[in-house]
C-alpha cells in the first residue's frame, strides 16, 4: 500500500464493483449479494449508509451502517490486508458512527468474533464497551460473537 492520505467518503453505484471484489477478498466481510449494496447507495429501504476509504485512487476498505430508530448497528467493516493498522478501519468506523449519529441514533452497536483481538482492539480503542455475548454465533470456524456499544449522544 502506498503512503497517500486516506480519504473517506460515502459510496456510489460507481464503487460497487471495487466493494464486491474487496468483499470477497476479505474472509470476515459479510459476504451479501450485490443487490444488498445497490438498495444502500440509492437510498431506498431502511436508512443504511456504505463509506469506502480510498487512497491515491485505491479502495481500501468499506464499512455499512444501518439506523432503527434511536439505535445503530455496525454491520460492517473490511479492509484489505496491506491497509490494517493503519487508521483505515477507524476512519470508517468514526464515519458510520458520525452518520448514524446525525441519523438520530444514540447508540451504535455491534458483534465481533470473540476470537478476533485486532477487532476488539480497534472497537475498544473507538469507545465500544462489550455488553454481551452470543455463544457459537459464527461459523467457519465456529466463534461466539462479543457484543460490543457505543453511546453517541
């Protein structure tokens, strides 16, 4: 990866395709069919929000949002191999959470792999205290999910 200044932004139909492609690339991206995104970036549906963090031209990551009332889920985050620790994953993390926010949301949660320390660490280190946790909720490999949230107001 190069060391040009990430950018993030909220996605656009023209950024499916790197999105799909970076998806499936990435073992613990949700693995959704493209539909799914094409509903987030044209708007219709629940309101949901899709950024992508992008440097020198290149995407380097992409994370999904999703707003139900005064609450918010995390639903994804997935950078490329060669873009971790490097601040991507918290730039789009502070991304949803800032949308989700001015959405009306007081609170974003989410779930992560218990076994993912890298994971835990990043949420930890944005605010999220664990709240819960879901036995075997993942599979391949089976893993219990950590619930993890953050208050926004």
């Amino acid at each position: 990866m190069s060391s040009g200044a990430v950018r993030v932004r909220e996605a656009g139909a023209a950024d499916l395709a790197g999105v799909l492609a970076l998806e499936r690339d990435v073992a613990e991206a949700p693995h959704w069919a493209e539909g799914v995104y094409r509903e987030i970036v044209s708007g219709s549906g629940i309101p949901r929000c899709l950024f992508v963090a992008e440097a020198e031209g290149l995407l380097l990551g992409f994370a999904v949002g999703v707003v139900t009332g005064d609450s918010a889920e995390l639903e994804s985050v997935a950078v490329r191999g060669d873009a971790r620790r490097r601040g991507v994953g918290r730039a789009l993390c502070d991304a949803v959470a800032e949308w989700c926010r001015s959405q009306g949301a007081t609170a974003l949660e989410l779930e992560v792999r218990a076994a993912s320390a890298e994971a835990m660490a990043l949420y930890e280190g944005l605010g999220f205290v664990s709240v819960g946790r879901r036995r075997e909720y993942y599979r391949e490999p089976v893993d219990d999910a950590v619930l993890m949230r953050l208050k926004l107001a």
